[in-house]
C-alpha cells in the first residue's frame, strides 16, 4: 500500500480520536502505532513525540519538521459528526483534519522516506502537544530548561537542539516567512462613585475612553517591511452597576497583533506610558516571528519557487529560538470553523514540497 494511502488512513483515525489540548492521548496513541508499524523508533517525552532519521549526530547541525497533535474544540455549526472523516477517498472531514492533521501526516510521510538515509543535518520530526493553548508540556517544555535539547549529549534523553525549524500549518503551502504575534491587555481604569443626578464622583468610563481614544490613535513608530505595522484593537468595555450610579471601575480587554521589530514587554510599556488606566498582559509568550534575512530557508524557498506570505496567525513558532518558516498543506480559513476538511491531493502535493524543501536544504548546507 502507497505511504500516502497508508496516512490517510492514519488522519481518518486522528480525526476519530477526541485530541483537544491537555487530551491528546489518543491521537499520540495512532501515530505511536503508525510507527511502530513501520518499526521507526521514536519517543514520547511528556507526551509529544519525537522522531529522528537517523541516530542525531553532535556534530551537525539540525533541521526539525514541527507540527501540533491537538484541537481546539468543535465550532458551533457542524453540519455533520466533527469526529466522522467520512468514506470520501478524496477528501478528509473533520476537527483536526486541516489543522494540523494535514501537516502531521505529511511530515511523518516525509520522515519515512529519509529515514535511515545519510544526511549532512540530523533530520527531526517533533509532534508537539498543547499547540492551541501554548500549554506548558508541549513546545515550550521541549525547547525550555528541562527539555531534551537542553540535555548533555551523553544523556540518554538528549536530543540537538534545532538549527533550523518548518513549522507544519496549513498555509496552502505557500511559505510564511513571517507571522505575527498575539498580545492581549485587560485595562482597569478607577475612578470615585457618587450620584448621577448630583454628577459627583469620578466617573472611571469617561477615564477608560479617555485612555481607548490614545489607544486608537497611537502610531507605533517600528513598521515591518513584511508585516507592516502593529495591529491594535480595544474588543471589550465593562462598567457600571447602575443607572444612577457614576462607576469608580471600567475595565476594556485590548487585543494587539505586534510585527517582530517589538516584544510584547516594549509594547505593554508603551502604551502604560500614555494611559491612566493600569494595563496588565495575559501573558508576554505570544511574540511575533520571521525568518531570517539571510536564512538558508529563504534560499530553498526561492529555489523551489514558492509563494511567499506573512501569515496573521500564529503557531509554535513563537515558542521556539531557531530560525523557521511556516508551511503546510490545507487552508487556514478552514481552522477552527464548523465542517473542517483537507482535500487529499493537499496532502500529496505537500509530500512532495516536504521532501524537495529537505533534499534542497541539504544540498545547500
């Protein structure tokens, strides 16, 4: 049976298997036994899988294919079972189907065809958990102090740290070369109650607007040349208890899509600089990614003619301090909405686009 035939077949069963973040036991479980049916060895380190070409040599450098094992929830608006893929031989249904069983498949096909081969890179695929959360045991525990790259070589759970990384998306397999990053602000603005027919107090949602009005208008002065600027957009407002009751609270949630010229540390101390309110980050992880000017990516990706784009969506990639491209099969408007889907000629065509993308990054290193 062709290796294509015998991945779809396994994203069939992906699909079947409940794998939302924190869960994704039974989606390791299939791709577990895919291997061992191909006798690859592989490991499983908190639950991400690990897989190596051949035995990692210390003195090469090293390229690592990276795609993500878990889900987001079903969508409202499921037509049919989110879990069923169907019996179409041209087309797989279902959560996960496009993001990112697409990309899991199509690299584990990839790592088949050159495993055992002599490459002048340590070759790895890595499976990560937690991808849609960015929960703590998945990428960021693999690249993190405890992690096997931070390892001893003679250490039997040591892995090289990559070099180089494409990390599995489905971006119609045109090569992000940049994505951004998320960060989002919860605002509190505090003021004084008092009696809306005496007009006393001080009224903490005028001082919120005051502050959403700077918010609006402020000009991040760093504008990529891939990216273009920061993308800034206040998406919440609460207050009040009462009608007559001037609010001493207002809290508004800002959401900011930063370029990779900011961290989201310089950007959160920019704009507490011009508001009254306290800002405070959910988090600071989410930073934006491009790959580098003078990225050996960049070389295979012009030599192999692909499109370039710089994807509004972000991934693994920021978690991880190699240099990396985005690229995988399937549509990234199909993520996470009702009736998901890839189309199997996807799949094929990023077969194919995987295997050329490593043979030509060898032959340039």
């Amino acid at each position: 049976m062709k290796t294509e035939n015998d991945l779809t077949d396994l994203l069939r069963h992906l699909v079947h298997a409940p794998s939302q973040s924190f869960n994704e036991e039974a989606a390791a479980a299939w791709v577990g036994w895919w291997l061992d049916h191909q006798a690859i060895p592989y490991k499983t380190p908190k639950g991400n899988i690990v897989v190596a070409a051949a035995e990692p040599d210390p003195a090469k450098k090293t390229l690592a294919l990276m795609a993500h094992l878990d889900t987001v929830p079903p969508a409202a608006g499921y037509t049919r079972d989110p879990y069923d893929p169907g019996t179409d031989p041209a087309v797989i249904h279902g959560l996960g189907s496009n993001d990112d069983g697409g990309s899991v498949v199509s690299m584990l096909a990839v790592l088949k065809h050159f495993y055992g081969k002599e490459l002048p890179v340590n070759l790895l695929l890595l499976l990560a958990r937690e991808e849609e959360c960015s929960g703590p045991d998945g990428t960021r525990w693999l690249f993190g102090p405890e992690g096997p790259f931070a390892q001893a070589p003679d250490s039997p759970d040591w892995l090289p740290m990559p070099d180089w990384a494409i990390v599995g998306e489905p971006t119609g397999l045109r090569a992000a070369t940049s994505e951004r990053g998320l960060l989002v602000i919860d605002g509190e603005a505090y003021g004084e109650s008092g009696h809306a027919a005496r007009g006393d107090g001080v009224n903490a949602l005028y001082l919120a607007m005051d502050d959403i009005a700077k918010l609006r208008s402020h000009k991040f002065a760093r504008v990529s040349p891939e990216m273009g600027e920061v993308r800034l957009n206040v998406t919440q407002i609460l207050s009040g208890t009462a009608h007559n009751v001037i609010p001493d609270r207002c809290r508004f949630v800002v959401d900011i899509r930063p370029n990779e010229l900011y961290t989201p540390k310089e950007i959160l101390d920019e704009l507490q600089g011009i508001c009254q309110s306290h800002l405070q980050a959910r988090n600071l992880l989410h930073r934006a990614s491009a790959t580098a000017p003078d990225s050996p990516l960049r070389q295979v990706i012009a030599a192999l003619g692909l499109e370039t784009i710089s994807s509004p969506t972000s991934s693994d990639w920021m978690q991880i301090p190699c240099d990396a491209v985005k690229l995988g099969p399937g549509d990234s408007a199909r993520s996470h909405k009702a009736d998901e889907y890839i189309l199997v000629s996807e799949i094929e065509q990023a077969i194919k686009t995987y295997i050329a993308f490593v043979e030509n990054f060898s032959n340039d290193c």
